[in-house]
C-alpha cells in the first residue's frame, strides 16, 4: 500500500530543485505501482531483470528505469524497452549495452555508475576510469548508447558529512563534462541520504520504501 502523503510531500520537496522522483518499486505488486501512477507518477525503478520485464507488461505508459547491477547476458532482455539504465558499472557492459541496442536499431540512454562509497559492497567506475573513458576514444565508438549523466550511491553510515563529500566529489565530476558531453542527469540520494543529494546538486532521487513502505526481498536477479 503506497504512502500518498509522503508521495505529494516529496513532490513538493523536489520543486525547488527542479529535480526528478524516481519511484523504486522493486517487490512490490503491479497494483502499488498502477496505484501511484493514478498519482501522475510516471517514473519507476526496478532492480531486477525478471521483474521489469515483468512488471512492463502489465504498466503502461510509464517510464521504465533500470537502477540494479545488470549482467552482461541480461542486457538484451530490458534494452527493447527501459527508458534509463542507471547502473553501468564498467566499460564492458556499456559494450555490451551498445551490442544489443545496435540490433534493433535504437540508441540506449545510459548513466556511469561512479563508485564514491566506502564500502565494497557497492559498484561502479573510479572516477579516474570514467575519466579515462570520457576522454578517450573508445565512447566515440558505440553508437548506440548515450551517456546522459551519471549515478553514484553514497556510503551506508550515519556520517553526514561523510555522505556530503562524496556526494560533492560526484557532482565535481559532473560538472567538469556536463557541457562537454551534454550531460543531463545526475542521480544520486535515496529514502536515507535524499535532502543531502538535492542540496549538493542531484537532478533524480532514488525512493522507495518511503513511497511503498518496507520490501519484502525476493531471490529473483
């Protein structure tokens, strides 16, 4: 059951920063979702392949985001239809990405995901390697894909000031080829971190169980 209070709130919260809801929906049922979008929510993430696919044919009319760590091997399931994939987290899968979108002749939006946190746990790019690969001459190759921005997750800890730093060092980045490579997006913050993210620049947060309350966790990949 989805939250319409906390829903018109955060609404309201993101119309200063001009900045897009991005409505995490992963394990909830098809009727959370249609639920929302009656709402006007027309953005929806997903984190896992079966799911969206899923998922996409029973809601319509929405846009689709892909926001978990995607397989190589799964990319030609959600590229016919997705309208971003967030998390690219190497120049491997972006190839791959690029492979797939090629074969039906549409051009793929994509964000590099930035590893920014401390922990492990997390993926993405250096920014010394998407800075390599941003000045480099392998994007001039892959025609099909379109690099709108970038995403980054911050570190899982109660330290603010910990969380506005590496959410700077992201927004650094952004900014030093935004103009240059006609970036976009820059998603960063979710249900925990979100109002720090906003003030340090993100232009999409990531929400979830403060819309659709606690998940239950599913084994689906």
């Amino acid at each position: 059951m989805i939250n319409a209070e906390v829903y018109q709130s955060l609404l309201e919260e993101l119309k200063p920063f001009n900045a897009t809801l991005l409505a995490v929906s992963k394990t909830k049922p098809v009727e959370d979702i249609l639920a929302l979008k009656s709402l006007g929510q027309k953005v929806f993430g997903e984190n896992y392949v079966q799911e969206l696919v899923a998922k996409s044919q029973e809601v319509e009319e929405v846009d689709w985001h892909f926001i978990g760590h995607l397989q190589s091997n799964k990319a030609k399931m959600i590229v016919p239809f997705v309208s971003l994939i967030h998390g690219v987290d190497s120049i491997k899968l972006l190839k791959e990405i690029n492979k797939q979108a090629e074969t039906i002749n549409r051009i793929q939006p994509c964000l590099i995901q930035i590893f920014i946190a401390r922990e492990e746990t997390k993926f993405g790019l250096s920014i010394d390697e998407a800075t390599d690969f941003l000045t480099g001459n392998e994007l001039a190759g892959l025609s099909n894909i379109r690099i709108d921005g970038f995403m980054g997750m911050a570190t899982n800890t109660t330290d603010t000031k910990q969380i506005r730093r590496e959410f700077q060092s992201l927004r650094s980045l952004f900014e030093l080829y935004q103009s240059t490579h006609n970036l976009s997006v820059l998603s960063m913050g979710m249900s925990s971190d979100y109002k720090i993210a906003l003030e340090e620049g993100s232009t999409m947060i990531r929400i979830g169980s403060a819309i659709f309350g606690e998940r239950v966790y599913s084994e689906k990949i």
